[in-house]
C-alpha cells in the first residue's frame, strides 16, 4: 500500500503535496497575470473602440452643427431679404400714398384759393359799387347842395338889393 499523499517524498526530501501546491500557485500567479495584461489588453482596446467612438460622434456633431449653422444663416438670409422686400414695398405704398396725398392737398389748396379769390373778387365788386353808389349818392348830394346853396345865394342876393 502507497503512502498517503501527503507523506510523500520526493528526491529532495519535499513533500508532492506541497511542490504540487507551489507549482499550482506559479501556474496561478501567472494564469493571473496573464489575465490582468489580457485585461489591460482588452482595456486598451475599449478605450480606443471609445475614443474612436467619441471622436465620430464629435465628427458627426460638429458636421451637424455646421450644417444647423449653414441652414440657420440660409434662413436668416432669406428672412432678412423678405424683410428687405416687406420695407421696400412699404417705402413704395408709402411713397405713393405721400405723392396721392400731396396731390389732394395741392388742389384743395387751388380749390381754396380760387373761392377766396373769387370771394374776394366778390367782395371787390361789391364795395367798388358801394363805393360807386356813396360817390353817386355824394355827387347827387352835392349837387342839391349847390343848388340849395345857389338858390339861397339868389335869395339872399335878391333880398339885399
């Protein structure tokens, strides 16, 4: 009957058990380190996958940035030349509105002017035949008065002889 396993010895006086066990440790420790450099590994290379993926969607959104920026300026620009087309309608409209009314003004004003001046033509008239009528009415007075004034003049003449 063998030994048990745990008395055995070999050539240098060590015990299976225990060189089985150390070599099962090295064959560990560097089962272990060979994983954590594949960790590492695999690590280095998510984070590249990552960085690379990173560095895309930055790509992707400065493209689309830019491209929200080329459209946002288009915009502005179309909106500004639709302002610029408004203004320039309300500058004509106006333009025409201040010429009609300018136009009306003017011969209201020449409508005006012809009644005061025919008013005051009127006007002229009338008083130059007032005036007429006083001078008539001043003439004929003056001539009864001279009348009178001869007739009192004989009298009295003919009254002092």
């Amino acid at each position: 009957m063998a030994p048990p396993a745990a008395n055995r010895h070999n050539r240098d006086g060590m015990s299976v058990n225990i060189k089985d066990a150390k070599s099962d440790e090295i064959r560990i420790r560097n089962y272990q380190e060979q994983l954590e450099r594949q960790n590492q590994s695999e690590l280095r290379e998510l984070r590249a996958v990552q960085d690379e993926e990173v560095r895309r969607l930055q790509e992707s959104k400065e493209a689309e940035l830019a491209g929200m920026r080329a459209a946002y300026d288009v915009r502005i620009s179309k909106e500004a030349e639709n302002l610029e087309a408004k203004l320039n309608e309300i500058r004509r409209t106006d333009a025409d509105r201040i010429e009609k009314e300018t136009a009306a003004g003017e011969n209201e004003y020449k409508r005006m002017k012809e009644k005061y001046d025919q008013q005051l033509a009127s006007l002229r008239a009338r008083s130059e035949e007032e005036v007429n009528a006083v001078r008539d009415q001043t003439e004929h007075n003056m001539k009864l008065l001279d009348r009178q004034a001869k007739s009192t003049q004989r009298r009295l003449e003919g009254e002092s002889i």
